[in-house]
C-alpha cells in the first residue's frame, strides 16, 4: 500500500521535501512509520519533544493503522507564548 507523508517546518529541513511517497505492508502502525523516517533521516532522532502526527488531517495516536492513500503529516512542535 502506499501512503504520502508530508512535512512542515524543521522536518522538512530535516528531509529535504516537502512529502514523500511510501510503500508499506498492509497493518502498518504510524508508530512503525515514524521509526522508519527516523532510521531513514537519523536528524528526526534529534527532537527531544515527541513528533505531532495526523493522518487525513486529524491528528492520531501512534496506535493508528495506516490504510492505502492516507496522508500522514509531520509537525513539529509550536513554541510560543
């Protein structure tokens, strides 16, 4: 199955582009996903805050199944006062 992955900010200094597309296996946690961008681009390790993630446009817990054609958006975290 095939998903895109897009990223915002400092991840998508960190990896170059704006998205990606990926293939994975068909019960994919989001959770599996983000630990294959990090051995993919060792510098996501770097945050010590962890990766805010939506699929479809809502954001997801790491226990997500991923399906065919989701969107999966990586956002770091917003500092502010």
């Amino acid at each position: 199955m095939k998903v895109k992955i897009k990223f915002f900010a400092s991840y998508r200094e960190i990896v170059g582009k704006h998205e990606i597309t990926m293939d994975l296996k068909q019960g994919t946690k989001l959770s599996d996903l983000i630990e294959d961008l990090k051995c993919r681009y060792p510098r996501l390790q770097g945050f010590t805050d962890p990766i805010v993630t939506s699929v479809n446009k809502k954001y997801a817990r790491d226990d997500v199944i991923l399906n065919d054609g989701d969107e999966i958006a990586l956002l770091p975290p917003v500092s502010g006062g």
